[in-house]
C-alpha cells in the first residue's frame, strides 16, 4: 500500500494493472469458409467483377505465441524472421506447440502434409510469409508485459517485415475497462498503426458445470478495433445449416464496456494443423497427434485460437486481393459474414466468416468506411 500510494504523485502514470499471465485459447475444413473459392481467380461477366487468384503473398502475419518451429517441413522458407520476449526463454522454438498449430493454419505448405495425411490441406494463405514473435513460454503461459512487448515490436517493425496481420491467439480474463487495460491499449494501438489484428474470443463459454456464461469475452479481443472471432463447430462438414457456436466459445458482450464481441466466428473444433516436434504438447497429449512423425507430424486441436488463426489467413488474402485498410479488412469481414440466427449476436456475433464473399464486397466497404462513427478509447477518435 505505501508504494501504491508514493506512485499516485508520479507524473506520467495512469494507471496501475497486473501483470497478469496470458495463455493460448486451445480446447474443418477451410470450404466451411470459403478460403479455397477466395483463393481462385474469377473472370467475372465480360470481365465486370474479375479477381484474380491470391495466396496471400507479399502480406506478412505476425504470429505472437509460443514460438514456431520452422524445422517442420510445411513451414519451410515461411519465417522470414523471429524475435523472442517470452520471460525466461532463450529460443524462438516452439517449445510449448500453440504457435506451430496457428502457424500451420495461417500460410503452411500442403506439400509436405501430402505424404502422411489428407487430413490437412494447408494454410489458409499459404503464399504469406510469417513473423514469429515469442510472448508463451514452453508450458504455454506468459506474462502480459511480454505479450505488449512482441505487439510494440511489430508495430515498430512492421515496415521492415511487411508485416500487415497480427494474430493474437491468446489472452486473459477482462479485469478491468479497455481504457485502463494494458493489452487491450496495446491491440488497439496495433489497430492505429494500420495493422489487421486479429483476437481469439476466449475459451470462457461455460463454466465448471456447463451452464453458458456470458460476458466472458477476454482481453485483448475486446479491443473495439480487433477482429474478435469466436470458435464455430462446423461437424465436419462444408454446409453451414448443421453449424454451431461451440459450447467453450466465450460470448459477449464485453465485461465492463458492453461492446458487441465476437465481430464473427470461423472454425476452431478439431483443427488438424501441425505439431511442433518434442513440444510440450506433442509429448504430453499423444493422442492429438494424427498423421506423420518427426518434423512432418500433425496434431488436432480446438479453440478460438484456431478460429482467430483461419480468420488471419483470411486477411492476409484480401490484403493481397485488394487495397483494402484495416478497418475495410474488418468491415468487409462483417458484411460478408452469414448471420447465425439461432445463436444470436452475443454467441456468433455477426455471424460466420465468408471468404469469397468478403473479397467481393470490397468495393461496397470502401465506399463505406466513414460512415459509421467513431469511437473514443483512452481519448484517441478510433475508426471502425
């Protein structure tokens, strides 16, 4: 208390958080979104509507977790550059395996996986290049400081590394506003800078019983400019009329601002992307694993995390396709999703990602941007 109180007549600080431990939000198919329709090329009506095909290149997706390791053989030539913050570490290996599974959903090589496994297609964009930023270290937590220390770097260095999309697969429970939230003020000011940031939701959905908990949005996916996405069960099929919001998918709105959280949902149940080889994961849950060994091995996972990784993917290929800013990426994502009626706003927000369709409305977001109003957070004007 007696520091607490000689730190109220500093000048320059307004506020006071923990340094609370943030840790990943683990638990079909990429045509439940439409990434593969996106991905090709279309020659439109006598040429009116035309896109070409995308892969994603030349955006770079900042992946801050665990690490990847770029020894397996779908990332081969992905990392283009890796910088660790993770307390206590001394690698940007994936030692925990977070961070390799999202990398593998966001721009992995199909290539390798055609040896051992129909079970992973690739990446979503596999033509982007990644950056691996290390925040969790080899048991798959770390602390708040290191996470605002990989999204300060990126911000920094996004020019240098063409870095375009942060994926954020992570977090912890709300605890205080937005305007005082550490994590939260750091996404935001990613968002600022002219960077797609991409959130899980949370694995909050439910509580210890099973009943459903509300209100259970986690930070930084409550940062108002953040493409928060929640976790779809898709039950292994391509048609949307069997989808569902999965039970440990947090809901909103948020806890203390009330915004409306998620913005969209994608799928994150039962995800077959890569395993880190001798990550913690790998040795602790065989029975993830799925298809193959060494360094060109999978693994199944669940989680918004996944789904926050299906949706970079999905950024990084409307960047490529058009000259949409972030807050277009955002829109665009929006007006294109499929409204999930029988979930509801707080569950589904506003519904499930649409790829193909959200590369065709760019030009409707364009025209768009500016005409809903902005927002004030920590007395700067944000722009949805």
């Amino acid at each position: 208390p007696e520091q607490l109180g000689a730190l109220r007549h500093v000048s320059g600080i307004l506020a006071i958080s923990r340094d609370a431990l943030v840790a990943p939000f683990m638990t079909v198919s990429q045509k439940a979104i439409a990434a593969d329709q996106a991905r090709a090329a279309t020659s439109g009506f006598f040429g009116i509507g035309a896109y070409p095909a995308v892969t994603g290149k030349g955006v770079g997706v900042a992946v801050i977790d665990s690490g990847i390791a770029t020894s397996h053989q779908a990332l081969s030539g992905k990392v283009t550059f890796a910088i660790n913050f993770a307390t206590g570490e001394t690698t940007t290996n994936d030692g925990f395996g977070h961070g390799t599974h999202i990398a593998g959903i966001i721009a992995g090589s199909p290539t390798a996986a055609n040896r051992v496994t129909s079970l992973y297609k690739g990446g979503v964009a596999p033509g982007a290049h990644l950056i691996n930023v290390k925040v969790l270290g080899s048991h798959g937590s770390g602390y708040t400081s290191d996470v605002i220390a990989g999204i300060q770097w990126t911000i920094a260095n996004r020019g240098t590394h063409g870095i375009k999309v942060v994926n954020l697969s992570l977090g912890h429970p709300q605890v205080e506003p937005c305007l005082t939230d550490p994590l939260c003020l750091a996404a935001e000011q990613a968002s600022m800078a002219g960077l797609v940031v991409v959130a899980s939701a949370g694995n909050s959905g439910k509580d210890a019983a099973g009943a459903e908990v509300f209100a259970s949005v986690t930070t930084p996916g409550v940062a108002p400019s953040a493409i928060t996405v929640g976790a779809l069960n898709t039950w292994a099929t391509d048609t949307p009329d069997d989808d569902t919001i999965a039970t440990y998918s947090s809901r909103g709105p948020t806890r203390f601002d009330l915004g409306l959280k998620p913005d969209v949902v994608a799928p994150g149940n039962k995800i077959v992307s890569l395993r880190a080889p001798g990550s913690f994961l790998a040795s602790q849950y065989p029975d993830l694993h799925v298809a193959g060994s060494g360094n060109n091995a999978y693994l199944r996972m669940s989680g918004t995390s996944m789904a926050a990784g299906m949706v970079s993917g999905g950024a990084a290929l409307l960047l490529e396709g058009g000259a949409l800013t972030a807050r277009q990426i955002k829109l665009a994502m929006q007006l294109s999703a499929s409204f999930m009626t029988n979930e509801g706003l707080m569950r589904a927000g506003l519904g499930r990602v649409n790829l193909y369709s959200a590369r065709r409305v760019n030009s409707v977001v364009t025209g768009l941007t500016g005409v809903v109003p902005p927002v004030t957070i920590a007395g700067r004007t944000v722009k949805p």
